[in-house]
C-alpha cells in the first residue's frame, strides 16, 4: 500500500504531528508513505517526497507544516481535476489522507466521484467544519489569542483606554467567542451576528461612566458593522472566491474614539496565532487523528473524515463535514454576557 499526504490551506498547529503519527503507524503496517507538498498544487504538478519516521520522529511540536501548504484549487485550473487523478496514478498512490478545512477536503470530495480514495483529517484554527466536536489548530490558536489579549489587557489598563483586538474568523467566530470569554472581553463580536455600533459604544461609555475607564473587545475578523460588507485587504480573492479579510479592528477603534471622545487602540493579531508550536491538546488530538486516519485506509473508507466526538475518534462522511459549523446562540450570549 502506498499511501500519500497532502496538507492544503492556512497553517496551524498539529499539522506535523498528524503527518508523524500517519508516518508512524504506515510503517508498522509495512505501508510506503509520501508528502505531496503544497497542498494540491503538488498533485497538480507533481512534487513529492519519501517520509519515513526517522527523519521525522521530532516533528511534533514543530508549527507550520514540514509539506508546505497552499491555497491551491485545482478546479479553477485548466485540466486541473484530470491532472490530480493521472498523477495519482502515475505515482502508485492508493490512497490519500488529506489534511484541511472546508476547502481542502471539498476538493476531495468532489475528486471521490472520479475514483479518489482519500480521508480527511479536521485541519482549521477556525473551528468551522461539522460532524467533529472541535479541529485541530483551535486550541493552540485559542491559547496564543489569550496569551497576547491578556499582555493588551494589561497596557490598556495602564492607559485607561479601550483595546480592540482582531483575531482570525471569516465565517465563524469561535477563536474569537473562546478568547474573549477566557479573557474577560466586555464586547465579543462575531460573524455569526452583525455589529451594533451603538451598542459597543454605549458599553465603553457606561463603562467610563462608571469610573472604568478601561474596556477590551475582541472581534473576529470578518464581523461587520450593519450591512455594510466586510473589510478587506484588497479585492483579490483566493482561488476558493474567498477574500483577504482584516481591517474590521481599526475601523471599529476610529469609531469608538469619534463617537466618545475616548481613545481607542486597536491590535490586530493576525497571523501571529497560526504559528509556533502547537498545544499539547492538539499535538495528542492530531496524533490519534494520524493513526486513525490510516487505520480507515486499511480498512477500505474512502470519502470519510477522521473526526472526535466526545472522547472518541470516529468516521464522519466528509460531504456532511463541510457544512459550516457556526458559534451557537447559546455560546454566543455566554460571549456576550458580561457586557
């Protein structure tokens, strides 16, 4: 059996720790194992490696991904989907496991019903894919978010100023409702629901008017403000339509500074939660993730993603895994509560 990995879409921690658990658990089953590099672009063009556990055994706390990563959408290429399966082929691959949120694994998908064999693995510091209790990556992310809002928290006390900080979440704001709560955010703000710009402000003010002079509020980075649309860097979309998002914190620090009068300050975090070295959660998550995943492999799943459901790892189907998980309405007022 040879099987192949591929890893596509935004970093995040576990990554490696997953491709060291696959390597691992190939070996012992007498399984030759490849990395595909760049996500599906080295599918696309082929570009591959060996893997084997001994050059690989101290992976596991290293951030990022050994096998590079991409945004790649084979189908916006010419002959895109047709390459992926020829180069299957030619590469004696029977199977792939295949690292990725929303779009990676809908890539696969979609492949499946040209003859791919593959399964998924829940790869997204966003938290947004269903049929799986969390992904991995949202933890570690979640744990540096805390850890920077809590030093922001710290000099806007010392300033008696509001802090604004903007994380990561186009379409969900889990890092966000998570990092806010651990925090003690008085104003969270998420996709899941439209800003109300007088709201956040009357919060700061009553705030003030009650001789605490300083607030926090952390927003996801694709929340908006009304109707109006999100704010984007630019109006490049990546090959999956999605765009460039960020923006949203100075808009909302200029606001709250116009509308009263007290300063606001805006952090905007960004990429700084994809990287360093994972949590221990998700380094043990993405582990049992790794060897579950080729254990599927060897019992013939195919179009199923790896996926943890209380204490246990399961197989989920991976076209009900890419409905877009989002933060609850319950978990939202838990977020919102302490306003």
């Amino acid at each position: 059996m040879k099987i192949g990995i591929l890893s596509g879409g935004g970093d995040c921690g576990g990554i490696n720790a997953l491709i060291r658990a696959a390597v691992r658990r190939g070996e012992v089953y007498g399984y030759e194992i490849v990395g595909i590099r760049r996500g599906w672009a080295g599918l696309v063009e082929p570009d591959t490696l060996p893997l084997e556990y001994g050059t690989i055994e101290d992976i596991v706390s290293k951030g990022g991904t050994i096998l590079l990563t991409s945004r790649t959408n084979p189908y916006k290429k010419d002959g895109g989907p047709e390459s992926v399966m020829k180069n299957v082929e030619r590469l004696g691959l029977d199977a792939l496991i295949v690292i990725g949120g929303e779009d990676t694994q809908g890539v696969a998908h979609k492949l499946a019903a040209k003859g791919l064999r593959f399964v998924g693995a829940p790869k997204t510091m966003d938290n947004d894919l269903s049929e799986t209790d969390v992904t991995f990556g949202f933890d570690s992310a979640v744990n540096v978010a805390v850890e920077a809002i809590d030093r922001v928290r710290t000099t806007g006390e010392s300033h008696e100023r509001a802090m604004i900080v903007e994380v990561m979440g186009r379409d969900s704001g889990w890092v966000a409702a998570h990092a806010g709560i651990a925090c003690g955010a008085h104003v969270v703000l998420v996709p899941e629901e439209p800003i109300d710009l007088d709201a956040v402000c009357k919060t700061v003010e009553d705030r003030r008017k009650a001789g605490k002079k300083f607030s926090l509020v952390v927003v996801a980075e694709g929340a908006t403000i009304g109707n109006r649309n999100q704010v984007t860097v630019g109006q490049k979309l990546d090959e999956f339509g999605h765009p460039v998002l960020g923006g949203i914190g100075p808009l909302l620090a200029a606001e709250i500074t116009k509308r009263t009068g007290s300063e606001a300050r805006e952090v905007v975090l960004g990429h700084l939660i994809r990287g360093g070295p994972p949590s221990a959660f998700d380094r043990v998550y993405a582990t049992r993730l790794g060897f579950a995943a080729v254990d599927a492999i060897k019992e013939g799943k195919s179009d199923v993603m790896v996926a943890l459901k209380g204490s246990e790892i399961v197989l989920v189907p991976v076209a009900q895994a890419l409905k877009s998980k989002k933060v609850g309405l319950e978990f939202l007022r838990l977020a919102q509560s302490f306003s």
